[in-house]
C-alpha cells in the first residue's frame, strides 16, 4: 500500500503489523470457544453455575480481536521512505 504526498512516498505495514497478527490468533482461539461451548454438555454447564463461560470468553475474546484490527485500521504504521541515491553514488538528505 502506498500513498503519494507532496512527492514522498508512504507505505503502511498492512498484513505484517503485528497488531493483525495478534488479532487473527485471538479471534481463532475465541472462535474455538465459541464453537466448543456451543457443542458443550449441560453438565458443564452446572459447573459453572449454569454459565456457559467457553461462550462468553469466547464472545469476549472475537470483540478483543475485532478492537486490535480497528486500531490497526485506524492508526496504520507507516514505514519512512528510503533515501535515493544521486548520480554519483551518495545519498540525498532526507525532504520533511
């Protein structure tokens, strides 16, 4: 992903920011729950007293991976620009 401002070039992370990875591992494990808990017995069920808490941590865990992703879409990392190099082999400054 690249933008063009002002002739600089920006590039975001995107899929390798670690906020999205974090937020995908979440959301599987929470998945799982969910899926566990829905396939669980009654008499789990009255362990918990009457709570099904693989359900409700898994709910909370979707929500927990869904908030990483919207940080991470809200406030992208953004990665400087290289510097280019001249004709004779050095390196220009950086343009603010």
């Amino acid at each position: 992903m690249t933008e063009s401002v002002a002739g600089t070039e920006k590039r975001k992370v995107g899929l390798f920011d670690i906020r999205i990875i974090i937020a995908s591992l979440i959301g599987l494990y929470g998945v799982i729950l969910v899926i566990t808990g829905l396939l669980s017995s009654e008499a789990q069920a009255e362990k918990a007293s009457g709570l099904n808490i693989n359900v409700i941590a898994g709910i909370v865990m979707i929500l927990f991976a869904a908030a990483f992703v919207t940080w991470a879409r809200l406030r992208p990392i953004v990665v400087p620009p290289e510097p280019k190099e001249t004709d004779e082999g050095g390196v220009d400054p950086p343009v603010n």
